[in-house]
C-alpha cells in the first residue's frame, strides 16, 4: 500500500504575504493555426503560466500543477486554431477553473512568425520573421486578451543627417553651385546619417478577442521605421532600403509617434482597446540605445491626433 505523502505546499506559509504570480516559463508547445484557404502554420510556442496565490496558502504544488498545466496545453493546442490570443484565453480561462484557491490566472506566449513577400526592388521571393506575442488573463470580471508582434527594421538619425546636409550645402556653394540648384539636389537626394537597427513593438489588449488581424500590427510596426529590411537583397534592394531610410528619417520618439498615426489610421477597434508601443534603437555610433514607448487607449490617442 503507497504511503499518502504530505501536502507541504497547502500549509500556512511562515510569512503570510499573498503573491501575484506564481507559474512556471519555458513551456515549449507546437501551436497550429488554420488558414482558411492554405495549409496551417506551425508555430513553436513558448508559454508562460501563472496564478496568483494567497496569503494563507505556502505554495501552488509546483509538479503536481505543472501536469495540469500541461494537460491544458495539450488540449488546446491539440486542434488547430485560428488565433493565438485565443488559445492563451482558453488557457487561462481553465486554469482558473483549475484552481479553487486563485483568483487570477495569466497566460503569455511568444513565437517567431515567418512572412513570405518579395524584396523591393529586384522583386526576389524571401522570408521575413516576427515574433508574435499573446497574452491573456482571466478574474472574475472575464479575460482580457493581447495580441501583438516584435519587428526589426532600419534608422536613420535626423540630427546627424542634418549636419551632414549643412556640411553638403557650403561644399556645393564652394564649388560655385547657385542656392536653388543646391536645394534642389539636397531634396533629391538624401545626406547621409548614422543609421541604426529599430526594433518595434506594437501590442493590443481588449476585453475578449481583439478585433486586429496580425497582419495589420506587423505592417504597422514595420512602416512605423524609416525602412523596411530584408533577409535576401540583390544591390538594387540594398540601394531601395538605403534611399528609402534617408528619405525618411526618423529619431526613436518619431518612429512610436508614427506607430501610433497609423494604428489610429488602419484599426478599428473599441476607444477602450489599450495599445502598447515601444521603439528600441541599437546606436551605431554611440555605445548606448535609444528607447522610447507609450501605452494608452485607442480613444485617448485618436483624441490627441485630433486636437
């Protein structure tokens, strides 16, 4: 006969302090999504788990509660579906149910997404990735779900092209070139800059599923940089992206300001959809980055645009 083993973790703890998450990270799942007219994408997931545990209770049984968790994956990911969000939903939606002692349950995801597109210039079928993040979590009150993505993308510093354009325009007077020629040459082509590689993030969160298409968010994110990049590029496509960037120039806060023009542009989505957007720019020339971010409401940021 087995001996009943002790249930250490429902014992009070030695210092009554609640905890807001209590999990485990590093859960690799395969995640299929449906495509209605093409065969499903496979994702290899990586999950994130929590509850949060009160003040009363010493722990959340780490391994017995880790082949709940692990059921729960299963079964959600065992059909294909047609939105990451959603799965973390589930997810979290049953681990409350789960659990008789938690009061909210928080799910994260994270993925990298591979886009088919043609390169600019030459027209060359390539591979671009994304990483897709998902999030959701679930109370009393029902679940919130994010959705969003992580994209890397080209810089160019308005400050330093604008020295070099100074530094352009009296070498063009030196050489006996009139005013209006000159201006005329600088609108055409672009001074150089320092340039840097941007990272963009672009998240949104809703009550239930948010009404955004993926597809959306990684455009957006993308445009939201001087320029696009590519894995492959003949030198057509490499002068494309170059011209492209120093054309238009952008610090770190301009490239969030613009992320939050065109999701107020290209979105339909509730005034009460909270959006998080966040530029990260790895310097060049200096040895630290750049970063700028905000979070607000859909509503609150159309407001401001329109006043």
């Amino acid at each position: 006969m087995s001996k009943q083993l002790p249930d250490v973790q429902a014992d009070r703890p030695d210092v009554s302090v609640g905890l807001n998450r209590v999990g485990v990270t590093g859960v690799e799942k395969l995640v299929k999504l449906d495509r209605a007219a093409d065969r499903p994408i496979v994702l290899m997931a990586e999950f994130e788990v929590y509850v949060d545990l009160p003040k009363w209770r010493k722990g959340i049984d780490m391994s017995r509660n880790m082949e709940v968790v692990d059921e729960i994956l299963e079964e959600a990911v065992a059909e294909p579906g047609e939105r990451v969000e959603d799965i973390c939903g589930d997810v979290a939606e049953r681990l409350m149910d789960k659990h008789d002692y938690t009061s909210r349950a928080e799910v994260r995801m994270e993925a990298e997404y591979v886009i088919r597109e043609d390169t600019p210039a030459s027209g060359r079928s390539t591979q671009a990735t994304a990483d897709i993040i998902a999030s959701a979590a679930a109370d009393e009150d029902g679940t919130r779900e994010e959705i969003g993505c992580h994209v890397v993308g080209m810089t160019v510093c308005p400050c330093s092209q604008g020295m070099s354009e100074a530094r352009a325009r009296e070498t063009l007077a030196d050489l006996g070139v009139d005013e209006e020629t000159a201006e005329a040459f600088l609108d055409e082509v672009p001074q150089p800059g320092h340039s840097q590689r941007g990272h963009a993030t672009l998240t949104v969160e809703t009550s239930g599923t948010p009404a955004v298409e993926l597809h959306d968010l990684i455009d957006i994110a993308r445009d939201s940089m001087s320029a696009r990049i590519y894995n492959y590029a003949k030198r057509p496509d490499e002068d494309y992206m170059t011209y492209e960037a120093h054309a238009d120039a952008k610090f770190v806060e301009d490239c969030v300001r613009a992320m939050a023009e065109l999701a107020v542009e290209q979105l339909d989505v509730e005034d009460d959809a909270v959006l998080r957007m966040e530029q990260s720019n790895d310097e060049s020339i200096h040895q630290h980055n750049a970063h700028a971010e905000r979070v607000a409401e859909f509503g609150q940021l159309r407001e401001e645009m329109h006043n």
